[in-house]
C-alpha cells in the first residue's frame, strides 16, 4: 500500500462518513457495531469526521462537476480518502497531539454526527461549535448552538456536558442542549440528567427541560412532549410559547434562512410546528400566518414586523 493511501479502518471510516451525508441513513445500529470491532475504529472516524470537516472549505475536485451521480460520489470517495492520508499528520495530528482538543464546527443549516469512543454519538445542528478533549473522553463543551446528545451509560463513569456557566452530568440517556449568548435550555428525551449537581442540583427526568439566564436566578423547569425534543433532525421545529426572536435564531441555525426581527415582535410568543425545507420563502411563510406577523423580503433574508 502507498503512503498516501487510507488503511483498511481508515477507508471503513471515509465510507461510514460518506454514508452518513445521506438524509435517508439509519443504519446506527451497524454503525455502532462496527465502532466496537476495534478499540482504534472510533478514534480513527473522529479524526477523519474532524478532518473532513476541514477538507469542506476546500476547491471540489474538477471531476465533480462533469460527472455523472454515481461517479461523483466514487471520485469524491477517492479524493477525501487520498487527501485525509496525506494531511492526517498534518491537520489532525497538529490539532489532537498539540493540545488534545478537537474542535467541531457547522455552518448555519448543516447538520453532522459525531461519534465518540464510548459509543454515545452526538448530533450537531447548524451554527454550533463544540469541543473534544482526548484526556476527557466522557466531557463535551458546548461553546454555542445546539447539540442532541445520545449517551452510552457507564457505571461509576457520568458523561459531562459543559455549556456556558452550567455543567450537566447525564446518567445514561438522549437530550437536545441549545447554548444561546447567554442563556441555556435542555430537553430531557430519556433517562436523567443532572443540572449543575455541585450548586443546583435540579433532576431532568424524561418530558422535562430547564431554561437557565447567565444573568442569575433560578432555573425555569417545565414539561415537555418528549417527541418534540431534538425535532430539528426529522426537519420540524415545534414551540409552545418560545419568543419570535428564539424562533428566527432557530431557523438560522438549522435551516440557514437570515432573519432579522423588529423589537415590537422579538418578544412575542410562538405556538405551532414549522416545518424546514428547501422552499426557505414557504417556511417564513407558515412562520408569518401562524405568529400573525409580517415578513419583508431584503437583499439578504427576511425582516419579521408587525
């Protein structure tokens, strides 16, 4: 094999990514199965998810666009598998050897899977950043945007979210996390959550979230229809009562629409289920009739008003 080729594992991994870019994929199952034949298979598809992360932001290879479907998908295998041996040490190696943080960031309306050594998985929704440590293997930091964490129970080992000024220790369950400017709400979908077990200490049990304010006070903890938590993977965002203005940020980060809202709208409460699709006018459209708002098309994006 030449040097600038993947391993067997390697390939495995550049294959399970492509798959995975596929809105129809649900194979987690042989996914997670294939995470636990070797004890290197995670680490490998977390550095290659990472680097391929990097790799979006470069030229496509000329053979994309004159090819047919079936091609490109073979060329683009081809070419992330080369370019991934090649800039491994280079990329990967600078960011995991140097520091040990590998940070994982999306553009507004992409969407990505992180799986992590333990077998939990973490999906990343649009406009987020989060971060790795390797020394922590059990410890995600939500630096902004929204997160649905699916967690791997260990006994005698809690996995840890850190978002903000708040910790969440999970005890082994599903929960979506939305990192705001300053402030933090979690949706609790299956099994417990703790919410900052060293001062707090508020139990998140299924059908139950929390809104907490960087700016202090206690918590709000409130009932939530546990289908609705993490919708914004299966393209559905439902509300009972969230602000326009959370509703617009919403749409920002998982549909990559661009909407600014006038203050006489921002606080007004929003009720009802849209649905995120390509036709971007027809979603500010059902978002308008069911606020009983207006929305003014501008250069780039939509201004909400009265």
């Amino acid at each position: 094999m030449s040097d600038d080729m993947p391993s067997t594992v390697e390939a495995q991994a550049i294959d399970w990514l492509i798959r995975q870019r596929d809105t129809a994929f649900d194979d987690w199952e042989g996914f997670t199965t294939w995470l636990e034949l070797g004890p290197d298979h995670a680490a490998i598809y977390d550095r290659l998810a990472s680097l391929d992360a990097d790799l979006s932001h470069l030229p496509k290879p000329v053979e994309e666009t004159a090819v047919p479907e079936r091609s490109i998908i073979a060329s683009r295998r081809t070419w992330i598998g080369g370019a991934m041996a090649a800039a491994l040490v280079a990329i990967v190696g600078f960011s995991m050897l140097n520091s040990g943080i590998t940070r994982i960031e999306t553009d507004a309306g992409e969407h990505r899977t992180v799986a992590l050594a333990d077998g939990s998985r973490i999906e990343v929704n649009g406009g987020t950043l989060i971060e790795l440590d390797e020394d922590k293997p059990r410890f995600v930091r939500l630096e902004s945007g929204e997160a649905m964490f699916h967690v791997v129970h260990r006994e005698g080992d809690p996995f840890m979210v850190e978002a903000g000024k708040a910790r969440l220790v999970d005890m082994g369950t599903a929960f979506n996390v939305i990192r705001r400017r300053d402030a933090l709400s979690v949706a609790v979908s299956e099994g417990l959550v703790l919410y900052n077990p060293e001062r707090e200490n508020i139990r998140l049990n299924a059908g139950y979230g929390i809104e907490a304010s960087d700016a202090g006070g206690r918590p709000e903890v409130r009932a939530i229809a546990t289908h609705s938590i993490g919708s914004w993977r299966k393209g559905q965002l439902v509300y009972n009562g969230a602000s326009i203005a959370q509703v617009s940020e919403d749409l920002g980060r998982t549909a990559g629409l661009k909407i600014s809202v006038s203050p006489d709208v921002a606080a007004l409460p929003f009720r009802g289920a849209l649905l995120v699709s390509d036709d971007k006018q027809r979603v500010i459209d059902d978002l308008t009739a069911l606020a009983g708002i207006s929305a003014e098309k501008q250069t780039e994006g939509w201004l909400l008003t009265r």
